[in-house]
C-alpha cells in the first residue's frame, strides 16, 4: 500500500483512541462501559471463532496443524509495524478488533525490514520490543502471527538481499522455534528486469540486475531453514508483487514447509485467469497456496474491482471450493471499516466505483465469510 495511504491510516487511528479504549472495556467487563456517553456506539459482543495451533506442516496441497487438522487461515493484516513512524499501538489494536470481531485465526504483521536493520545489519532493540508486543497481543488472543518482511516504506528494496537474511537471522533467534509463528519470507518481490523469464529466475535462483546482487528465494528459504534451523512454515510470495504464481511449478523452491502466496490477483476477474495464476497449484497436487494479502475498496487502484458486486463474491466461492485462506487488508477506514468502530464493516452498494476514494468496500462479505467458514459457535 502507498505512503499516503499508511499516514492516512495512522491519522485515523490515532483519532479512534477513544472508541477502541470503550470496546476494551466492555470486552474486561467494565462498569463503565455498560453505560455509554451519549451517542457513543454499543459495540457487540465478541464472536466465538476457531481457533488454530501448531506446529504446522505441509502435506500434498494442504497444511495441517499440531492434531492433524488442515489449518486455512482466515485473517487479517496489521499495518502498524510497517512505516518508519512505527506504532505497536496501531497493530494491538488491529489485531485486538480482529480478534473481537472478524472470526480470524490468524494476523498477519506487516513488519518493517528497515525498522530491525536500521544500518542495515545491526538489530534495533527498540523495534524488537516493539515486534515482540505484537506478536504477544495476537498469541494472547491465541492467533497464528505471520510476519512479513516488508521494504516499501523503508529502502523500497525489490527483491531479498544480504540484509533480509540478516532480519530472518534475527527473527529465527526469537521466533524460529515458536509453533504459532509463520515466516512469511518477502513480501511482494517486484523485480522487473524486462524479461519474465530473467524475472522468475532471479526470483528463484537470485542474480545481479543494474549493478545490484540479490538473492533468490530458494537461497533464502534454504538460509533461514537450514542455517538458522527455523522450524517455522514459510509463505513465499511470487515475482511482479505477489500477483501471479502461474510458474511455480518450473521454478519450485526445494525446501520443506513452503507454502506459496498470491496477492491482489491481477488478471481477468473470473476463475479461467484465478486457476491460471495459483488455483492449479491445487488441482495438479503440486503444493499449497494461500491468498496473503487481499482486499477491495473503491480507490483508483489495481485491488479495487470495479465489477466487484459480483466478481468478489465469485472469489471468496473460489477460494472456498479449493479451500485456500487468506488475510485481509486491512481494518482501515474506508477499506476494510466504514468508521473507527472494527465492528463496523464497510459495503459493496450500487454505484460502487474504482474512481472514488474511501466510501465503500468489501469488509462485510468478508467479515460473514470468515464468520461462515471459521464460526465455531
């Protein structure tokens, strides 16, 4: 997501302070909750989801948990952690609202590489409290925490280097043997060299491009399985930001515990293009995929579908019968919540338009189809 849209997003949830410290009270079953200053909103009690546990492995096409169920993340990304102007508040409280109200099993944090490794090798102890709260919030709540290593907002690298190995380093010394913990290992490699070909094989294999080495993915799942002896399941995102998989299946990466990410698909809203990009990955038993990030809201931009009243009900259907999860972004005003209120889902009404800016979104047929499929009621 852009700059502007993150600061946006910080503005607004320094402003929603108040609501969420009422819904905190309500939810400790505070006195003065029960008795709501005129005006303010009643939130609803939390909802009762399932939940997940590890250690979690790969089998064929799926990922079973610690007891043998297969584990489909249903969840929702936490922006707070990924500017350089970081605020561990901003993901408490995503994943806290998350967790009351959008039956997920999972969070996922979008975590700064530049934040760890401010000169580039050296950890900040400072963000890494700030990580470790986090992730303390969402196990508290007894979610699986995905950690995304992300560089838009801080070097705008486009593929992992030298230095991303230095911030999993660190984290496997942390989290490398927690069983709740995913490494999602880059998000959104965006290497473009000219050549689709030249693209997947640096995204593989790794190179150099304008004078710049970087690695491939098969080099740094290698890295931090193997090297650091992380035991966690890894996401691996695909080249062109995430928005395509259609050839993992010549560029495979060797180590165990892999699963493969698509983001934002790109192509034709239908499902001729979505079992091209990923969905193949599952009907040809090659390996297991998940939508990592995913989201649609009426903005100039590529995630909104202007179609979208009926193609993203198609999706979540799509998804649903090949049983791929996901992780929503996010629990922002005008994306994902119509007001500061996490209860408060945005809509797909007539109209709905990719030239306007914040008014509508998809945040209720996620919210009910997270309820559908994870309620555990």
């Amino acid at each position: 997501m852009t700059s502007a849209e993150r600061r946006i997003a910080t503005r607004t949830w320094r402003r929603t302070g108040a609501a969420l410290a009422a819904a905190a009270a309500v939810l400790a079953g505070s006195a003065a909750a029960t008795q709501p200053g005129a005006g303010a909103p009643t939130p609803p009690p939390p909802v009762k989801c399932d939940k997940a546990a590890g250690p979690f492995h790969v089998s064929g096409t799926r990922v079973l948990e610690a007891h043998g169920r297969a584990f489909v993340p249903y969840g929702v990304t936490a922006t707070g952690l990924a500017v350089r102007n970081y605020s561990v508040s901003v993901a408490d409280q995503q994943i806290q609202g998350a967790a009351w109200y959008w039956c997920v099993n999972t969070v996922r944090l979008q975590v700064a590489q530049g934040n760890l490794l401010p000169n580039g090798s050296t950890e900040s102890a400072a963000f890494m409290a700030a990580l470790k709260d986090a992730v303390r919030t969402a196990e508290s709540y007894k979610l699986v925490v995905v950690i995304s290593d992300q560089t838009e907002e801080t070097g705008f690298q486009p593929a992992p280097t030298r230095e991303t190995e230095f911030f999993w380093r660190d984290l496997s010394h942390v989290y490398g043997r927690d069983p709740q913990v995913v490494f999602d290992l880059f998000n959104e490699p965006r290497l473009r060299t000219g050549s689709i070909a030249a693209d997947w094989r640096i995204w593989q294999s790794g190179g150099t491009y304008r004078g710049a080495s970087y690695v491939g993915m098969q080099e740094l799942a290698h890295y931090v399985r193997h090297d650091e002896t992380a035991q966690n399941l890894f996401w691996v995102e695909g080249p062109h930001f995430a928005t395509t998989l259609n050839q993992v299946s010549t560029h495979r990466l060797t180590v165990p515990g892999v699963v493969y990410d698509i983001h934002h698909p790109s192509g034709p809203h239908d499902t001729f293009s979505w079992q091209n990009d990923f969905g193949y990955l599952l009907t040809e038993h090659i390996a297991p995929v998940v939508d990592g990030e995913w989201t649609n809201y009426t903005a100039h931009k590529s995630e909104c579908w202007p179609d979208a009243r009926t193609t993203v009900p198609a999706y979540l259907g799509y998804l649903a019968k090949l049983r791929v999860g996901m992780t929503v972004w996010a629990l922002q005003k005008g994306v994902m919540i119509e007001s500061g209120n996490f209860w408060d889902p945005t809509h797909i009404r007539s109209g709905y338009s990719c030239e306007k800016i914040l008014d509508q979104g998809a945040g209720s047929l996620i919210m009910s189809w997270y309820k559908l499929r994870n309620d555990a009621s």
